[in-house]
C-alpha cells in the first residue's frame, strides 16, 4: 500500500501530493463550515456504485447553492485518475466541494472541489459477532438530506459514547428515530418486518440497497421508527458504505432480542457482499 507521502489529492483543479494539498484560511469550510461532501468505497481500482453516490453529490450541491467545478464525465475521469496514480487496493474516496474562498467570510466564493482518497478497512469478524451498543440523543441535523461537513454534534458526543461503553450514537427526536451520526439505522420486528426510518436523515446509498435486497427475501419498508419499536425488536442492525451492515444488540439499557446478532442482519450482510461483488464485474 502507499505510504501517505506517496498519495495524492485533487485540490482546486490540480492534482497534487497529498503532503501539499491545502486550502486558504479563507475558504468557508474553515471560517463556516460551509461545505458538502461524499464518500465512495473503491476495491481493487473499481469505486462501487459510483453513479449513486455521485448523483447524492450533486443533489446535495444543488441544495446547498454549489456549483460543482467540473462536470459529470471530468469529475469521473479525475476519480480514476487518483485511483489509478495512489494504486491502493482498499479504499475510500472523500469528495468534498465547500463555500470558496471568501473575501467576506459569509458570501458564497468560486467553491472548492478536493477529491482525497484514504485507506480502508472493512469491519472485522469480532465486531461483526460481538455486535455493537449504541446510547441515544435528543438531536436531528440541519438539512438532513444533505450530505454537509457539518459533524459538530457526532463528533461533541464521543466522548459520552466512551463514557458509556458504547460503539456509536442513535438521534431521536421526540422518540421517533432517525439515524446515526455516519450511518442508517434498521430494525426487524417480530413479524420478520424490516423497517428504516424515512423522515430526517441522509438517504443512505448502502440504504438504498439494503432495502433492496431485503424486499426480495422479505418485507422491507421505510417508515416510523420509535425508541418503543426498538424496545420490542427482534434484532437491529446500521448500514454505511464504510461498515456495511453491522448488528445492533443494544440500545442504552434495552437488549435487542437475544442480544446477539440475528440470522435476518447477517444474511442482509452476505447478500449485500454478493451485490457489492456482482457490482465490480
């Protein structure tokens, strides 16, 4: 693999070693946090679903009034160009395009596109068997529809995760369940129903197709999720284009069903790695 001195960024229309990519104090990433971004996985030189991620990216610019720099068929042709000088066979690709350099710190400047690609590791086989422990908060973000750089509560809420001997944290609002501060969230319930929230969250690409492959093998729907459906699930599980699908087995001081991973997530798990294969032929 290569050593980071060794990589490369897209950093405002030049590709340049990652040691070197910088952006000006003046960009409103920096003075506003004043930004989007998307993130796709790559594995042995081929991004996975690149089209869906890329499309999520440009909708989530329109909405935040942020004209992408170059278009659709450059954009891609960059994407495999970095692919293909970092040689990496496990990775991420973050592209993030922000508000600009701007002379006032407030106003929208020309944006800037970075495209970092980053190792990856795909979660392990003791994670996946000893399943996680999530706490809950009180909190939806600011346009959740959008992909934006803003992680301020996630990242605030770290340290409370560690505090509870927890993996991640679950958002609520009144209740009623959105997501996770990186990932989606699923419950199956007793009659074998597989449900995600729909209202309040980033549209997942890992989502989408979780959803998917469930409908094929059972019933799969968006729709409201409480802390009390929680409380009466069969299993729970949270889906990211990082983690996959990982299993829920806790919830604060609620154990998810038998407090194991349950056979529905991990088959969800195995078809979901079939998908992400038959998408690299």
């Amino acid at each position: 693999m290569s050593s980071e001195n060794k990589l490369h960024a897209y950093v405002r229309g030049e590709i340049v070693p990652l040691d070197q990519a910088y952006l000006h104090v003046s960009d409103l990433s920096i003075q506003r946090g004043y930004g989007i971004f998307d993130f796709l996985k790559i594995i042995d030189g081929q991004p996975l679903f690149m089209e869906d991620y890329l499309a999520r990216f440009y909708t989530s610019a329109r909405l935040m009034h942020l004209p992408v720099p170059l278009s659709d068929e450059v954009l891609k042709a960059t994407i495999f160009r970095l692919v293909e000088l970092n040689e990496m066979p496990m990775a991420g690709m973050k592209i993030i395009l922000t508000g600009g350099y701007s002379d006032s710190g407030y106003d929208i400047g020309e944006p800037s596109l970075l495209l970092i690609q980053q190792p990856l590791s795909l979660p392990g086989q003791a994670m996946l068997e000893r399943g996680l422990k999530v706490i809950t908060h009180s909190y939806i973000r600011e346009i959740p529809e959008v992909k934006t750089i803003n992680y301020t509560m996630g990242i605030r809420l770290v340290n409370k995760i560690k505090e509870n001997g927890a993996d991640d944290v679950l958002y609520h609002t009144g209740g009623v369940v959105t997501e996770l501060p990186r990932c989606n969230f699923f419950i199956v319930k007793r009659d074998g129903t597989v449900v995600t929230p729909v209202e309040g969250i980033l549209h997942g690409i890992t989502r989408k197709h979780v959803l998917e492959i469930a409908g094929k093998k059972y019933k799969a729907v968006e729709g409201t999720v409480t802390l009390d459906d929680i409380r009466q699930a069969r299993e729970a599980f949270l889906t990211s284009t990082t983690k996959r699908i990982l299993p829920v087995v806790q919830v604060d001081d609620v154990v998810i069903g038998n407090g194991k991973p349950g056979a529905v997530t991990l088959a969800l798990l195995q078809d979901l790695i079939k998908l992400e294969e038959e998408s690299r032929k």
